[in-house]
C-alpha cells in the first residue's frame, strides 16, 4: 500500500480528517453492499439484535441498545423496525418482543454472510495487533476531546 504521505508527514496529519475518511469509506461500502441484498445498516443491526440474543428483546431494548449507532435516534429506529416488521422478517407481538420469521432468519444468513465478507476485506493485510491499537487510539481520541462512543 502506498500511503498519502512520509512517515514525518503523516505525524502531521489531522486525525479528524483521516478517521472521517475512514468513517465515510466503511459506511458507504457497507450501506451499499447491504442496500444490493435489499436492506440497510439499521435493519441489519435490528436483525442482528434479535437474531442473536440470548434472550427475547423488545422493541424498547433494541431501540435503546442501537438509538446512538451512528447517531441513528430513536424516530430512524422505530421505522425501521416497522419496515423489517412490514417485510416479514421480524414478528412483534402484543407486548413489542421481536422474534426472527422464518424468512428472516434466511435473510440474516445472506446478511451475515455479506457482513463476514465486508470485515474480511476491510480487514485485508491488518493484523489483530494493528486494529486493537487502532481501536485503542480511537478511543482514546474520543475520551481526551470529552467526547461519547456508543459504550458510555
């Protein structure tokens, strides 16, 4: 890989820029990767929430597990539940627990599989150690400038 500039140059290289540009390049390949199989970001979390917990989830534990995903909110979250719910691929009963339909469940296996291949390729030629300090860095960017990641 080539990089943009000398190792003297990339030391003086804004983080906000790079880790927007990150941001902007894993979005939008992951957006339209899902959007070619029929779905978005936020109904792939909704799907992955029911789909893999342990226990049944209710629309209110969902929406509060995902309303600061990419600062998606609360209004973003219950249309798209509504529509995973209009697709067939989620069941609410009475009382907002969600469960995966058969159909579903078959739609989170493509996308899951696709999920599996996006990791893989934006993970080409990084090592575990790289993207744990990566990760590391990040975090501790957001904790020195005041800010708030998902976890807080």
């Amino acid at each position: 890989m080539e990089y943009s500039h000398d190792d003297a140059g990339l030391l003086q290289q804004p983080i906000g820029y790079w880790s927007w540009a990150a941001y902007d390049a894993v979005v939008t390949r992951t957006r339209g990767a899902l959007a070619s199989i029929g779905t978005t970001q936020p109904q792939w979390w909704i799907l992955a929430q029911v789909a893999r917990a342990e226990e049944v989830r209710t629309r209110d534990e969902v929406t509060r597990t995902l309303r600061g995903y990419l600062s998606v909110g609360d209004e973003a979250l219950a249309e798209e539940i509504d529509t995973t719910v209009a697709r067939g691929w989620i069941a609410q009963d009475d009382e907002g627990r969600l469960a995966l339909t058969p159909e579903g469940l078959e739609f989170f296996g493509r996308a899951e599989a696709l999920q599996k291949q996006l990791w893989d390729e934006r993970h080409d030629g990084i090592s575990d150690e790289e993207y744990l300090a990566t990760l590391k860095v990040l975090q501790r960017f957001i904790h020195n400038t005041g800010g708030r990641a998902w976890h807080h």
